[in-house]
C-alpha cells in the first residue's frame, strides 16, 4: 500500500512539474489476470491506449514516443561465478542482487536511447541498464556501474531466460495517438503482482504517465499442488510415496506373468 | 503435448517425459536397479533443476522398486530380516544426506557436490564391474569355471563382533559391515538421488556375501523404504518434490522395466554385468567431463526466495 501511495506521489510530482503537460494517458489490458493452468506455455498480453487531451488545453502534438515498463514481482537473487580449482569448475564468487524484478519487460516504439537524454532515462529507469538493480555489497545495497561483470552476467542470463527484455519496437502506433503493444509472458514466468508502468514523451521531455497492474497465479489443479507441497510438506510427501507405491503395485497387477 | 509442472515451474512435453521413463525403466528392468543414476541426469539436461530432480526421481525409482520388490516377494527371494537390519542404518544415512544437500544448496555447492559424487561413485563402480565381468567373459571363452569365492571364504569383516544370523540368505555377519553399507547407501540415495540398486547389490555380493538368489529382492526392498522416506523427506523440508513429474516417471518407469526385466533374463550373467558397468562408467566419465571442461557460461543465477 505505502509502496503504491509513493509511486503516485511521484507520479503526481512528475507530473506536477510539468505544467506544459496537456496530454492524458487511457491504457487498457487485454488480461488482467493471467492463470498458470497445466496447460500454460506463455502468453503475449496486448495493451492497448489512447493519447487524449486535458479539457480546454492546447492541441496534441505531432510526435509522440512511449516508453511501457512491466516489473514482475521481486525477488533475491544470487549470480555465481566459476573458476578453475584444482582442475574442475567450481562457483566460487557470488554476488545477491536484493529484490530485483524477477520479470522486466522495457518496451517502447524506438530504442530508448534515441527518446531522450541519458540523464532523464537514468533518473526515471529507463531500460535495461538504467533500472535500479541493488547488489548486497557489505553491509549496504547499491546498484553499481552498468558495466560491473555480475550486473552484465546478471541481465545477459535474464534475458536468455525470457524474463528481462527491452524491445525497442514492441510499442506500435496505430493513429498519431492510439497505440498498441503486446507484453510477452515466458512459460515460465513468476507468479506474483505486476506493475506496467506507461510514460509519454515528447521532444525527450515526459509529459504524461500512468499505472496499470496485472496478476500472474497458478489456478485449478497446479495451484492446488503447489500450496500443498508448500503449505504441507508432510503430508505431501506422503501423498506423493503412496502414489508411488500405488503405482508400483497396479504395474506389478497388470503385468503378472505367472 | 506441453504439460506445466508446478513445482519445477516449467512446462515440459509429456511424451518426451515419458519416454524417459520408459527408456530408463527398460534399463532398469533388464539390470535389476532403480535407474536414478540414468534418470537425475537426463531431468537435468532438460532443465528441471538439480534440486528439484533429485527430490522427484526419489519417488519414481520408490514405484518401480516397489513393484519389483513384490514379484520378488511372491518368489520369496528376498531376505527381509536383512534389509530391515540395513534400514535401521538406511534411514539415518538418508536423514544425514537429506541435511547435508539443504546446507549445500544455501552454500551453492549443491551442483559441484551431485557431479563429483556422480564422477567418484560412477567411474569407480563402472570400473570395477567392467574389470570384473571381462575377466569373467574371458574366463568363460576359456572353459573354465567362473571362479566366485565360496560364500565360506572368510574376510577381516566376519572377524568383527556382534553377530547376527540371516536365515533366507543363509550368512553369519557381524552387524558393523550391514549398517555402515545400509548408512552409505541411505546417504548417498540422498544426496545424488539414486536409489543405489548399482552400488548396493555389489557390495551385498562381495563384502556380505549374501546369495545371488536374494540379492536383487533384498537390496529392491531396502531402495524402496530409503526412496519413500527420501521423497517424504525432501518434500517436508526443502519442498522440492514435484508430484506431476514424478507421476508421469513413474508410470513410464514401470511399464518399461517390464520389458527390460524380460530382456535381462535372456542374456548371460558376466555379459548383462559387463553392460551395466559400461553404461555406468559412461555416465561417470560424461560428468567428469562436464566438470573439467570450461562451461559455456561461467556465470549463473540461483533463487533465494521472493517479496
């Protein structure tokens, strides 16, 4: 709650400083909530929104670039690194990122570089290596230089996984101010609330921002084993072992040859 | 056909599984072993987690062992005093390698622990059950008896104190030698999740000299309590186990050990011996070389829990 009470502070803020913004965002999602059921292999959820104007403020503009950040729920990770010991490869330094997004999507209309200053993308985390992605180092968290080894290995892994991706033309502008993307969900993407966060540019300035939310949750029969084996594990445990035994016995039954 | 596992969050194709479990419950069968050796490896190659692999295949190899312990049972060739006896070291040995692969894992060693466990266990074993069967093999091209020491002979083991007799196996042995093999085999089925059928029936032979005839009965039994308690275990504390998984294994694990079991008793013993040991020693030697040889990405990412 206090988390969603800030991001409209600054939203609010963002917006508040800009007094030439004339623009308002409408975003709406194709799926609201996406269910993990036993036959899901990924999804590609479609956002669809309108650029409208204030009441009784100048006209739109000509040119617009829209940036959609999606930020899975979060997660701490270790990234671990090998080396040669003694002739065999083992992990031996490893670095915890802090609760970092287990599911980010960057997606925009052009490369976020070419929207606006490095500065700007890096004060509102705007893409992959502009995202605030804190490491444990010592007793503190801080996100270190975009080119520290782990924090590349780190990014380089999630985005082989699916899971981190920056599209630089997943964003499509149906009329100068209807737009379309479609945000693609991995197989194997984490459970848990998301954030889609929608920033308008114009000229490299923002001029409008808003807030939708998706969930992601196992549903019917795969949430069922999932709460059990982690709410039970006793008792699922031995669940599984008298399927097992079960199992073995019909097979000895069926199969008896004398 | 994609099926979506919820434990191991990943959606595999369920033929593909279960023809794993096919394919490996057909080995098994023709040799008389669980097949965790063959089956943990082949999960890990199609991206099931170590972990969650070796909790998963503890279930499947307790099914096929079950249903192989009760054919066993109906011919009353196996030895239950014996195997209870290696039980009560069994599950202990199980309990120690279930705490030792929990703090292994918050260490990040758990992967470098299941290979070199893998490498030791499997050359070594593969080895000695290729040098034995050949000299075996060649023996038989010469004509000459197989020479396999009369179950009299005695060794430094039958001089240790509290004996005990086995009457369906027909041995007096102290009980140290049981419960140290019971210990090693609990542990390391934990641990590298295998049911240690390969392991355990060599040393049954050689250090107990338990009769071929309750050999495979005894040591299908012992697998089956060490691999229930394993997969209970497991599921009670690292919730690993993935149930979905583990059923498709299992139903394609005991339907193929019935073929494999019809093939294996077709062929001769030294050849069938000689075969195991091979295929065993390959496994060994495939992840040593994973082991030595530079992986193609040095970095990886392990999960350490969510909001």
């Amino acid at each position: 709650m206090r988390r969603i009470a800030l991001t409209l502070v600054i939203v609010m803020l963002a917006c508040g400083a800009k007094p030439a913004a004339a623009e308002r965002l409408v975003v709406s999602l194709s799926n609201h909530r996406v269910a993990i059921t036993s036959s899901f292999v990924g999804e590609d959820l479609v956002l669809f929104g309108t650029i409208e104007p204030d009441a009784g403020k100048t006209a739109l503009r000509s040119a617009y670039d829209l940036v959609v950040t999606v930020t899975g729920p979060r997660q701490t990770l270790r990234t671990r690194r090998k080396q040669r010991v003694l002739g065999i490869w083992v992990n031996v330094d490893s670095r915890e990122f802090v609760r970092v997004p287990s599911y980010l999507a960057i997606l925009s209309n052009r490369p976020v570089a070419q929207i606006t200053q490095q500065d700007t993308l890096r004060r509102l985390q705007i893409g992959l290596d502009n995202f605030l992605l804190p490491q444990r180092i010592g007793p503190d968290l801080a996100d270190t230089v975009r080119d520290d080894p782990f924090r590349l290995a780190f990014v380089r892994l999630e985005i082989q996984q699916a899971l981190y991706s920056e599209i630089g033309s997943a964003v499509t502008f149906l009329t100068p101010t209807v737009f379309r993307t479609a945000i693609p969900l991995p197989a194997d993407v984490p459970t848990g609330n998301y954030t889609i966060d929608v920033k308008l540019f114009a000229d490299g300035v923002m001029v409008a921002r808003t807030n939708s939310a998706l969930e992601v949750t196992k549903a019917g029969f795969e949430q069922y084993v999932a709460d059990a084996a982690r709410d039970h594990g006793l008792l699922y445990g031995l669940a599984t072992m008298l399927m097992a035994l079960l199992t073995g016995w019909i097979a000895s039954v069926v199969f008896k040859r004398d | 056909m994609q099926i979506y596992l919820p434990i191991a969050d990943m959606p595999v194709n369920i033929f593909l599984v279960l023809g794993m479990g096919l394919a490996v419950g057909y080995i098994s069968g023709m040799f008389g072993i669980g097949g965790g050796f063959l089956m943990t490896p082949l999960l890990i190659f199609i991206g099931v987690s170590p972990a969650v692999a070796v909790a998963s295949v503890a279930s499947h190899i307790a099914a096929s062992s079950f249903s192989g312990a009760i054919n066993y049972w109906n011919r009353r060739a196996l030895d239950l005093a014996l195997a209870l006896m290696l039980l009560s070291a069994g599950i202990i040995g199980t309990a120690t390698g279930v705490w030792l692969f929990t703090t292994l894992r918050a260490l990040d060693q758990l992967d470098l622990m299941i290979g070199l466990s893998y490498v030791t266990l499997l050359t070594i074993v593969g080895g000695l059950m290729i040098y034995e069967s050949v000299r075996a093999v060649v023996r038989a091209r010469h004509g000459l008896p197989a020479t396999i020491r009369r179950p009299g002979s005695h060794t430094w083991l039958h001089g240790l104190p509290f004996k005990l007799r086995f009457k369906r196996s027909k041995i007096y042995v102290s009980a140290i030698p049981v419960w140290a093999i019971g210990f090693i085999i609990g542990f390391v089925g934990a641990i590298m999740g295998i049911g240690g059928g390969f392991l355990l029936v060599p040393m049954l032979i050689y250090f107990l000299r338990v009769p071929t005839a309750t050999v495979i009965g005894t040591s299908m039994v012992l697998t089956l309590i060490t691999m229930a308690s394993a997969t209970v275990m497991h599921a009670a504390t690292n919730h690993l186990v993935d149930a979905v998984l583990a059923l498709i294994l299992m139903v394609g694990g005991v339907v193929g050990a019935q073929f494999g079991a019809r093939t294996g008793q077709k062929m001769r013993g030294e050849r069938l011996r000689l075969l195991l040991g091979l295929l065993v020693f390959a496994v060994g030697l495939r992840f040593a070389y994973a082991l030595v040889v530079q992986p193609d990405d040095l970095y990886s990412i392990r999960h350490l829990g969510g909001d």
